[in-house]
C-alpha cells in the first residue's frame, strides 16, 4: 500500500476577476487555468467572494467534459492518493446521489467482495438524501465510520469491502467548493458534482465505477432529464480521465425498499443478504451488482452476471462477508445475527389510510423528514432504532382504515408533527396507477 501526495503549482496566476469573467461569458478555461483555480482555493488564496462568484458563473454557463476531467484530475493530484495496485483483484467503486430508504450500498459492497471484487466504499456528504449511510451503520454499536487511509486498505485486502467516512485528506479541495456551493446554492452544478465524485472515488484506487443518480421527491434532483444529463456527464468525463464507467438512473419517487429508519434499514440489507427484500429493492441490486462485476471484468457476460449476484446471495457469501465487514470496523451487536434481538421501539401505530383506493403518490422525502423528526428526542439525542415500516407502496390497493405503513417509536414528543409529514405523504386515488420503473436508463 503506498499513499501518494502530489502538490504542483501553476505557472500562470491568471487573476481571479478574469476567470470569472471568462467563464461568465462562457469560455472554457486552459489547463493552465483549471490548475491556478485548484491551488488557489486550497491555499486559500482566492477571496470568498470570488470562489462564490466563479462557482455560480460555473453553474449557468457549465464545462466541457475536458476542463471538467482536468479539474478532477487536479483535485486528486492535490490531496493524498491510496494506491490499490498491491491489491490484484479489481477495484470497482459505487456512487449514489442519495435516496430515501436506499440501501443498496451497503449490500453491493458484500456482494460485491463476495464476487471477488474490492469495493472502496469512502462516502461524504454529497450522497445523502436527509440521513446519511454513515448515521445508518452507526447504529450498530462500536462500527467505526472513521479508518485511517492505512487501515481502510487492510481491511480492503483482507475483507474486500469496507465503508467509512471520506477521509478529508483526500481531494480536500473539494470540502471547501462543497461548502461554498451550500452556501450559494449551486449544489446541482452538473461538472462540480462530476468533478466531485470521481475526483474522491478514484484517489482511494478506484480503477472503475457504477454510479446511481436518482430522480424524484426522494432525491436532491427532481428533473428526470437533470439526472439523465447528469449520468451522461459523469460517464463521459470519467471516459477522458481513462477510467471504466456506467450509470443508471432510477427512479426515487416513492421509499426504495420496505423501511425507512438507521437501525431498521440495516435490519432491512441483512434481511435483504439473507434471502428476503422487496421487489423494487430485488431489481435494482440485480442491475447494479451486474453492472459492478462487469465492468470488473469478473463475469464475462450479462447472464453470469446475473448468476453470481444471485449465487452469493442464495449461498450466503455476501451476507458472511456483510458480517466480516462489520466485524473489521468493530462493529457488534446480537441483532446482526438475530433479527428478534433488534432493540424495537416500545410503541407502534399505524398511519391509516383515510380512503378507500389505491396508493397513487408518495412524497418519500417527507417520510424521510418524518423519520428524522422522530428520531430526534426531546433531549435533542438521536435515537437511531426508530422509524416507518411495512411501507404500502404505489399501486397498493388499501381500505379505508388500512396502514399506509407502521410506525416505531419511542418519544411522543415529536410524534404528531411526524405524523403530519407521513399523511401528506400519501396521495390516494380510485384508479391503480402504472408501475414505477425502477431503472429508467442505462448511460455507459
């Protein structure tokens, strides 16, 4: 394992009013000038005022996919790099934008090691949706979300997987441009979220990468046509930094899977490694893992794709190697291996549906704000065991008085303006709407 830091500085310190100025009027920058913007905001060097600016000149007028992958490459180049190559078998990275109940993360990772793949899963803030990966394996007791770059390729050497928080070392240019774009609300610039993702996925030894942009009220972007374009995007520029890349976009209209809560969706994966799971949550781990062992190069075809996924799942590989991950971060608690141990809510209630007729919409991002209200005690502690289960999804045929979903409990503090968010959650209609497809276009 070797770990390389990189510091080069530009010749040309182009003065920052320019920049902004050539990017205002919608001019693609030189290499030379993508290299001074990245040494200038990691030395801080570059006023506030005018990284704000150059930030939202970027967002109306965009980059080519070339000054975008020049700019990702600098900012791995600006930040330590964790060389992989000591490593034989292939390294493939996942990347989402974050959905509510999404889950897939943590599975692929097993199945993925349990195919044979290394799976460097380093995550940050850009792919949550309202509660984060982390805050979901933190509710196992003693899972350590923070690794060392010398322990994260340990334990990628020996388990195959390991998920942790991405480590600021890595790309730290693009903490303080993710700062500023929060502050500015730029945070769905096409090229800066590009620049973003592949600029961390491959300084950790990514070689390729399967990435998932959601769509709809459970996700950041709710253009179906933003997502696609952004799937394009990224694909496209990691094809000029010379890496493997595929994209699928999917739909986040309703809550991926059948719970949403921290503790109960990682009830929900181990369930899900053992032979259960929704439908919805059956074809979107299918595609991405198949898509993961291809461009690995471990299955030559889409069908043996498709049969290892489902191999280690059936066999149990991937839910031994889900534990053998846990176990490597320190995580342990009895209900890993018991679900009847999970320590569940006192309370439970059913949000009824206030018709006769079938499940028409669902606002998953305000079930999501429901569980989050939830969770928050009236202490201001997180308790992470609560949360929405048994989730009618849309086309559901209900009965006036039917739960819509369940939901687990401990405080009442907070209990009625969560309820309000579930029930405005729900739109119900005479007429049984189309099926949502769940994967709505491959980019590769």
């Amino acid at each position: 394992m070797a770990i390389r830091k990189i510091i080069g500085k530009s010749s040309i310190n182009s003065s920052y009013a320019y920049l902004i100025e050539k990017k205002r009027e919608g001019h693609e920058f030189t290499e030379d000038e993508v290299r001074n913007i990245v040494d200038s905001i990691l030395d801080d060097e570059m006023p506030d005022y005018q990284l704000a600016a150059l930030i939202m000149a970027i967002f109306f007028k965009d980059m080519s996919a070339q000054e975008t992958a020049v700019f990702a490459d600098e900012m791995i180049v600006n930040g330590e790099i964790l060389d992989l190559s000591p490593i034989t078998r292939p390294k493939v990275a996942k990347y989402s934008t974050g959905g509510v109940g999404d889950k897939t993360s943590m599975i692929l990772a097993a199945v993925g090691a349990a195919c044979g793949v290394v799976i460097p899963g380093m995550t940050s803030a850009d792919e949550d949706f309202v509660v984060s990966l982390q805050d979901k394996l933190s509710s196992i007791p003693n899972f350590k979300n923070v690794l060392s770059l010398g322990d994260f390729f340990k334990q990628l050497d020996k388990v195959g997987c390991a998920i942790c928080a991405h480590d600021s070392k890595i790309s730290p240019v693009d903490d303080k441009i993710y700062k500023m774009r929060q502050s500015t609300a730029t945070i769905p610039s096409l090229p800066l979220i590009t620049a973003s993702v592949l600029s961390k996925k491959f300084a950790v030894g990514a070689d390729g990468l399967v990435v998932d942009v959601k769509w709809g009220n459970g996700s950041f972007i709710r253009d179906l046509e933003q997502a696609k374009q952004l799937a394009r995007t990224i694909t496209r520029v990691a094809r000029v930094m010379k890496h493997r890349c595929v994209a699928l976009v999917t739909d986040m209209n309703q809550p991926l899977g059948n719970c949403v809560g921290m503790g109960l969706e990682v009830m929900e994966a181990l369930d899900f490694l053992r032979g259960g799971g929704t439908d919805d949550m059956k074809e979107l781990v299918l595609k991405l893992g198949m898509e993961i062992l291809r461009l690995a190069g471990v299955a030559g075809s889409t069908l043996s794709a498709k049969q290892s996924v489902e191999r280690v799942i059936e066999n149990g590989d991937a839910y031994k190697k889900f534990l053998e991950m846990v176990k490597a971060q320190g995580g342990s608690a009895p209900w890993l291996e018991d679900p009847s141990k999970y320590p569940m809510p006192k309370h439970q209630r059913k949000l009824p549906a206030p018709k006769r007729g079938y499940v028409h919409n669902i606002n998953a991002g305000m079930i999501a704000r429901a569980v989050q209200i939830l969770s928050t005690t009236k202490s201001g502690k997180i308790d992470p065991y609560v949360g929405v289960t048994d989730i009618k999804k849309v086309g559901t045929q209900v009965k006036q008085g039917e739960p819509l979903l369940m939901i687990n409990y401990n405080d009442e503090s907070n209990l009625d303006s969560a309820i309000d968010y579930l029930r405005n959650a729900y739109r119900l209609a005479p007429r049984r709407p189309n099926a949502p497809i769940v994967v709505v276009e491959r980019v590769a």
